[in-house]
C-alpha cells in the first residue's frame, strides 16, 4: 500500500471532452504533519553524525549531589522545577544557567548557557 496524503484540491470539468478532473492546490502525508517530518530529517541528520551512538553516552550517576539547568529564570517552568526539587530531593544542588528558550537568541543564548556549566553559574 502507498503513503496516506492530505489534498487540497477542487473538482473541474473539461468541457471541451466532458472530463472530470481534480486540480490539486497542496499534497503533504497524512497524519503528524510537517513539524514531526521536520524533527524526523533533524534526528536522521543527527544521527548520521553518530550523535546517538552508545559511545558517546556517558553513565548517569546512581545519587547525583548537584545538577545543572539551561532555562530562563523567569520561566514559570523553572519555578515548577525548583520546586519539585525542593521537594524530592533537597540535598541536590542546582546551579541555574539562564538563557532565552525562545525568539532568535534562544539558540545562542542555550549553547552559551551550556559551556559555561564547566564555570559555574548561580545556584537555584
């Protein structure tokens, strides 16, 4: 069987021969949509860099002591999170590493926000 599309399209008569036809405007694969096509050619491409590859995982340890979070400090997100740490495991300690999430920055601003977890950053 073939691939499932979504059509848009409208119905049309040749008067000249008396054919039926269908004039097609779009024609995408049903279903996700091209968001999950984009993440599908995104994980594909990272893959083939060998991103993904057992090598390269490091083992998480069995009882952290401290963690590390890229986000805004302002994000409501980062106030949930504090929070359930605060929670389950206060003993950990969080250093936050701000960052846009969103708008043209946000790329930058996360990569940035990574490198530094080696130099510290302010505590949660």
């Amino acid at each position: 069987m073939g691939d499932k599309v979504e059509v848009q399209c409208s119905p049309a008569i040749y008067e000249a021969r008396g054919n039926f036809q269908i004039v097609c405007f779009s024609l995408k694969k049903a279903g996700q949509g091209s968001l999950a096509e984009q993440f599908m050619r995104l994980r594909s491409a990272l893959q083939a860099e060998g991103l993904f590859d057992e090598a390269r995982k490091k083992a998480l340890p069995a009882y952290p002591f401290s963690l590390g979070l890229v986000t805004s400090g302002q994000a409501a997100a980062y106030a949930d999170v504090k929070r359930a740490l605060a929670r389950r495991i206060p003993h950990v300690a969080c250093t936050l590493y701000p960052a846009s999430v969103q708008g043209k920055a946000a790329v930058t601003e996360l990569l940035v926000a990574i490198k530094k977890q080696m130099l510290g950053g302010t505590m949660c």
